[in-house]
C-alpha cells in the first residue's frame, strides 16, 4: 500500500509527464483540481492487496490534451460512466486504475477516490494514442466495455474487435469537441495481475523524485542517472521537418554537443531516436527530452528550433515485451513507421 499525500501531487505530476514519451499532455489541470479536492491523503494498492475478484473500471481523458488546458474538468468527471457501465455489466465498480499511465491521465484514478480503491496498474505504462492499444484489449481479455461520453450522453462499445473500440470511441471523442471522458469496464483486479502494467505510480514517484532534487542533478549526467535512464544524446534542435507522406509526423534533428547528428522520429509522442543513423532507441522505451538548461520536461511540440536539449530512454514498460504479438502493438511500424525495428 502506498500513501499519496497532496503535496506528492507536484512529484508524481512531473514524474507522469517524463513517462509519456513526449506525448500525453501536461499534468497541470489535474494537479489544479486534485489540490483542492477533500480526498487526501489517498491509499493506493498494490493488486496484490486487493481480492482478485474486486470489480474494476479505468479511466481517462481522450481525445486532445491541449483542450484540457481550455476546457476544466468537473468534480465528478467519470461519474455518469460509472454508473452507464454498471448498468450495461449488471455489476459496481468497486476499484480504479489508469487507462494510461503517462501524462495527464496518469493522476486521473485520484479523481474516483476515496470511493473507489485506487489500484497501481494501468492499460498502457506510456502515453499511447490508440483504443485498440488497450493491454486488455491486445491480450483479448472477455467481457471488457468501453464508455465515453459524446457531450450529450454516453457511448458503450461491448465488442470482441479492438479496432471497433477505436473507431467508435474516436467517433464520440469528435462528437463531444475533440476531447471526452472515457472508461473501461468488464473486467477484476485480477485480470489486471497479467493483463496490465503494473507499478506505474511507483516509476512515476521515482522519476519525478529526480527532478526534484536539483542539487544532485546539477549536470545531464547526473540526471540520466538519478532517472536510472539512458543518456542518447544532447545538443542543439537544428531543424523539425514534416513527413511528407503522413502530416501527423514529423523528424526532429538535434546537433550533438560531440558532434553527431541526432534524429528524433515522432507523431504526438517521440517514437524513435537515431545518430548518424543508426538506431538508438525505439517505442516501446519511453523516450524523455528535457530542456538541456532549465530541466523542462518537453512535449513533442516544444522541441523547437534552437532549443539545447537532452534525450534519454528510460526503458520500456517490461508488459510490452513479453510477447512478439504484444510488442507488434506498440512497435513503431505500428504506427506506420517502417524500418526502425529492423535496424535496431
């Protein structure tokens, strides 16, 4: 059992942010809205200190991060999908996870609590921008249902095919303005014991915990280590070019302080990183850039022209790689990026 007191909401904000590869949105409007909520401290669980069969739902913000920077969220975000996925399953959720444990949606389970016990496990273990990239969805996990609210009501897709939850859900998420409420439901605490990724809070605490000590982290070097990470490289952004074949893409050149030529493959997260060509780094590892001088974590859309930057692999979330059919999910020709796998 961990013990999340409100002032750890700063650490494991920052700690969030870093987990999401450069995707996932900034974790401020959360910290903003749980600072004031009367739930602390909060008891999170281990699934191991919860009875298998706990009914459990996960949740999320879907859709744009940036709008949640314009459109607050309630108090009780989650709720009207709460009570749509007990009516649809016939059972309580008496438990909560993340569907995504990076960025904003890592500190989203808070809001649930202290209602709903809140479990360190979610469905993704980095910023990942598709439904059907769902751990329980990949493992093919029977009875889950996904709940999203459309702005005017909710959506429920109980289907055994992930690519309807993603088109359907993507549907919704446009509906209600580019961004939405969503929940899984249909499935125990138990499931989640192989079919998720596990300790999230727990990496997002110490990662967040290295940012916050800036007297031991004086150089990138100390850093790297006190992340317990992998320094790629650091130097100054050169340029950011289009793909010219996907307009969600985008390759990212960085001017090595030691004279190589970094490359930084990305959509809305950083998916691979390459010098001189050769490939350094590639998704499932969480690849975190950070303003070289003032420690900033950075979104893909920072890295901008002339910013002296730094990039480390964190590693990836060990559930991915378990399996060649659950790493193929998260690989980056899953995101329609050839090659990259092969030249590792």
């Amino acid at each position: 059992m961990t013990i999340v007191a409100q002032q750890d909401l700063r650490t494991l904000g920052r700690g969030f942010c870093a987990l999401g590869s450069g995707g996932g949105g900034r974790t401020t409007m959360w910290e903003l809205v749980l600072a004031r909520a009367a739930i602390w401290p909060i008891e999170v669980a281990d699934v191991d200190e919860v009875p298998a069969d706990t009914p459990c739902v996960a949740v999320a913000h879907g859709g744009s991060t940036l709008l949640l920077e314009e459109r607050i969220v309630g108090d009780a975000p989650f709720a009207e999908l709460v009570d749509a996925a007990e009516r649809w399953t016939g059972v309580r959720a008496t438990a909560v996870c993340a569907i995504e444990g990076a960025g904003l949606n890592g500190l989203a389970p808070f809001s649930l609590a202290p209602a709903l016990t809140v479990v360190d496990a979610d469905l993704m273990g980095r910023a990942l921008p598709r439904l059907d990239q769902l751990t329980l969805l990949v493992d093919r996990v029977p009875g889950v249902v996904v709940v999203c609210s459309t702005g005017a009501g909710v959506a429920i897709v109980d289907s055994r095919r992930a690519a309807d939850v993603e088109s359907v859900v993507r549907s919704a998420i446009v509906e209600a303005g580019g961004m939405t409420a969503v929940l899984v439901a249909g499935f125990t605490v138990g499931d989640l014991r192989e079919h998720a990724v596990l300790g999230g809070l727990r990496r997002a605490a110490a990662v967040g915990s290295a940012f916050d000590d800036r007297e031991a982290a004086q150089s990138i070097a100390d850093l790297g280590e006190r992340l317990d990470g992998r320094l790629l490289g650091r130097g100054r952004v050169a340029g950011v070019e289009a793909s010219p074949t996907d307009p969600f893409a985008s390759t990212i050149e960085i001017r090595g302080d030691d004279g190589s030529i970094l490359r930084v493959v990305a959509r809305s997260e950083s998916l691979a990183v390459l010098r001189d060509g050769r490939v350094e780094a590639a998704t499932p590892e969480i690849l975190l850039t950070v303003d070289s001088i003032s420690r900033e974590i950075l979104q893909v859309e920072d890295i901008v022209y002339g910013r002296h930057v730094a990039v480390f692999s964190l590693g990836p979330p060990s559930w991915w790689t378990r399996t060649p059919e659950r790493l193929a999910h998260v690989a980056p020709a899953a995101y329609g990026v050839p090659d990259l796998e092969e030249a590792r």
